[in-house]
C-alpha cells in the first residue's frame, strides 16, 4: 500500500516505520527536524525485538497525503480540526483516514473538518521519540479500529507488518477504557516526571488512581458506555509491565510542548458537568497540569 502518516511523532514513526519495514510505501509528514534526519539517515527503529534503520520517505507538506491509500492521522488533539483541514483536498477518493490518537471524540471531530469518514482506532503502545528520526519503543504495540469498507483489509496489512490489529464494533468501549488509563497515569507522570514504576510507588498514588477510575467509569455509564470494574487490574499491572514508560504528557511537559490534558481528565470533567457528576481528582489533575503548562509558557516570554 501507499501509505501516509500524518503528525509523525513517536506514534506514526513506529506505526510509519513497522509498515515500511514490512514493504509498504510509506511517507512520514512532520517537523523540518524530523524530515531531514529521515531523507539523511532513514528511520532509527529500537524496538523490544529489533534495532535497525527502516528507509521510507518524509516531508513536512500536508500535501503528501495525496495518492495515499491509507492516512494513519497521529496529530495531537488540539491540531486535529486544523490538521484535518490541512489534507481534506489532498486526500484520494479512495483513501482511508485512520485516528491514532488519545481521547475518545477524535474521529468525530476529525470526520467533521475533512467532509468524510475518519476510523477511530484505539492505540496501545509504549513509544517516544530518542532523539530526531530515532523511535525507542518500551512495550506493547497492537490496534483496535472501527468497522469501514476497508478496516479489515487494512487490519491484515497492518498484522502481516508486525502490528497485531482487530476489527471491533466496540471501539468506542475501547477508546473509553484507554482514556480511564490515561487519565489514571498521564497527569502524576507528568507532574512527578517520573515512570510508571516508580509513580507507582508513591504514597497515596494508587489511592489517587483508583479515585480517577472510579470517577470516569461513572462519567462513561452516564455517556452509555459500561466500563467494567475489571479494568483495575490491568490498569494497575501496566507499570509492572512497562517500569520505564514516561505517559506522553510527562513526554510532552518535558520536551516544553502543550500537552492533551484538555482532552484527557479535561474531558471527562467536560462530559461530567453535563450529567451533573462531580469529579474532583480528575478535576484536580488537569489543574496541576495546566499550572505547570501556564508557568512554563509566562517564564518562556
């Protein structure tokens, strides 16, 4: 396949990068910085099987898109809309835009600014980004996407390249319980700037984590989606599985770029206060963020 990745962050260089590796003609759209290590050096893959460089194309024009039959879109939330925009009149007629992205309304919004369907897809996967062109990749790797005319070509493609990926009617049910880990994790990494091993460890942390479940499952049965109680577990087991892994808004904060908190607890707060649910820890998360974000951005003027 012709394939384009839109937001070449460390999502879309492994998800890039894992086709390219497997023959698919791949483009990377990103950043200058990003762009010229690929066209110099290719694409450093570190991965927990394999280390070596992957050669595929980059460029930083929207306008790369065009002949694609597949879109991974990877932005982040804020930059949906105005990204979406960006490519709507480059897109083949018969190209299919995959959402790759936190949050739970990103196909929806993504849908609206390009005229026509975006699948929403749901992302498990510990990556960042080592330095220009290099993906360190901790863990995990698999995808869940909506149900198209070509989500299950597409879901074979992907699998056959390395990435295990399935085809569900219950991807938003998904969505939903990835958004409750993000929310549980990405916040106290961010503001601890510590890995989920350690984060785990602290005093109260765990207490403060299950308070955060516990307030988005009530907002998702209000919203109609049943997220079960035997999410906890797993969720809690993930820093025993990927000790190292810093959530991307720790990633994000670090590197001095806005993160998705808004779309993350700031979301749930949103859908709470319309069905009447207080949320506090979620409500008292996002804040922290947003201060840590807000000095930053007064201190960098």
């Amino acid at each position: 396949m012709k394939i384009a990745v839109m937001g070449a962050g460390a999502v879309g260089c492994y998800y890039g990068g894992m086709l390219a590796r497997a023959g698919h003609q791949v483009t990377l759209i990103g950043r200058e910085r990003l762009v010229k290590a690929v066209r110099e050096h290719g694409l450093h893959m570190e991965t927990t099987r394999f280390d070596e460089t992957v050669q595929l194309a980059a460029d930083t024009s929207p306008q790369a898109v065009a002949d694609a039959e597949l879109v991974l879109f990877c932005v982040k939330s804020d930059d949906t809309e105005s990204a979406g925009r960006a490519i709507a009149s480059h897109l083949a007629e018969r190209a299919t835009v995959l959402s790759l992205q936190n949050g739970v309304d990103n196909a929806e919004r993504l849908t609206q600014a390009l005229g026509r369907e975006a699948v929403p897809a749901v992302v498990y996967v510990a990556v960042g980004m080592a330095g220009p062109g290099h993906v360190k990749h901790h863990g995990r790797g698999e995808l869940v996407i909506g149900p198209s005319t070509h989500s299950q070509s597409i879901a074979e493609q992907l699998s056959d390249a390395g990435v295990p990926t399935q085809v569900s009617e219950g991807v938003l049910e998904a969505l939903w319980s990835k958004l409750t880990i993000n929310c549980a994790y990405n916040a106290l990494s961010a503001i601890t700037q510590l890995p989920y091993g350690e984060l785990i460890e602290g005093e109260g942390v765990v207490d403060t984590m299950r308070a955060v479940f516990d307030e988005c499952r009530a907002v998702a049965d209000a919203d109609g989606i049943a997220i079960k109680p035997g999410l906890w577990q797993p969720l809690l087991a993930l820093a025993q599985q990927m000790p190292g892994q810093y959530a991307s808004t720790a990633q994000d904060l670090a590197r001095g770029k806005r993160s998705e908190i808004d779309h993350l607890n700031g979301y749930v707060i949103t859908r709470g206060q319309a069905h009447g649910i207080a949320t506090p820890a979620n409500r008292t998360l996002h804040t922290l963020v947003r201060l840590i974000e807000n000095k930053r951005d007064r201190q960098s003027t």
